[in-house]
C-alpha cells in the first residue's frame, strides 16, 4: 500500500480524488506546487510529508487562507447560497 492509499485508509474513491488532486498541482501556475506533486507522483517525497513540510505545507495553504478570508467576509446568507449549491 502506498502512502496516498494509507492516507485514504483503502477507500478507493478517495485514493483516486488523491491522485486527481496531483495531477491537477503538477500542472498547477505555482512551480512549488508542480514540484511537490511530481516529487510525490515519482515517489521521491511522501504526500505526509510533503503537507508537513513548511514550504510544500505553506503553498498548500494559501488558497484555503484566501477562501476562508473570503468566506469570513460573506454576509450569513451568501454563506448560506454558498452551501445549498453545494448540496445540489
């Protein structure tokens, strides 16, 4: 079992939106980004330890910082509209 399947605790659906996630950062604009995900899809670096790492981990996080600014600022009804359409 190799670490993304470990970290997807076997569940297939989720390995598979693992990979897909890499394949998307190994084309991603940021070349840190590109470069972490070709490290993790060629087995040199670990996807643990790629995320714990303070320059993979903090390139990681920056657009989620971005998003919750941004979902921090809605009003609670665009925040509502924001979570229906996701239900959908």
């Amino acid at each position: 079992m190799d670490d993304i399947d470990d970290i997807a605790g076997g569940d297939e659906h989720r390995a598979g939106a693992l990979r897909t996630a890499l394949d998307q950062l190994r084309h991603s604009p940021n070349p840190v980004l590109r470069e972490m995900a070709a490290a993790v899809q060629n087995g040199e670096l670990g996807l643990r330890e790629a995320v714990a790492s303070n320059t993979y981990g903090n390139e990681l996080a920056q657009p989620f910082r971005t998003f919750w600014q941004t979902y921090q600022e809605m009003a609670p009804d665009e925040r509502d509209r924001l979570t229906e359409h996701d239900q959908n």
